[in-house]
C-alpha cells in the first residue's frame, strides 16, 4: 500500500500515521499546551520533535537561557 500524501498547489509531501500511547495526564498537558500555544497537537509534537533532533544534534554545546535579564546555563541529560 503506497503512503498517503498531502499537497499544496505545488509541494507534495509524504504523511506517514504514528500512534503513541500517553497517559491521561501527558496528553491533557499536551493538549493544554498545544491550545495555549495555538498549535494542533501534531503541529504541537512536530515541533518538539524538532528542538529534540536540534539539542541532539549539539548535545556537545553549552546552552544558556536568559530571562528577565539574568543568564542561566541548561545542563542537557543524555541517556546514551
């Protein structure tokens, strides 16, 4: 069976389905972030797939968050 696709007047982009299993409360704050952040729950995981692939693509990096003027350091735990 061929992968559904998905298109725009001009891009056409291969969907594939996933199923994941949350429990009650993962997926209530999923869903309650993705509605405070105006996102759908895929646009929502598609988006946390991509800053995870980004932290693991500089896990060697030093990353720092900076808020209401003062600097921190976010130290990255590695499972591997």
């Amino acid at each position: 069976m061929a992968p559904k696709t998905s298109s725009t007047t001009e891009v056409q982009t291969e969907v594939r389905r996933v199923t994941i299993k949350l429990t009650p409360e993962a997926y209530d704050g999923v869903a309650q972030l993705a509605r405070q952040s105006g996102l759908t729950l895929t646009a929502l995981i598609r988006q946390a797939l991509a800053l995870f692939r980004f932290f693991h693509d500089h896990k060697d990096a030093q990353v720092f968050l900076k808020e209401n003027g003062e600097m921190r350091e976010v130290v990255l735990l590695n499972g591997t």
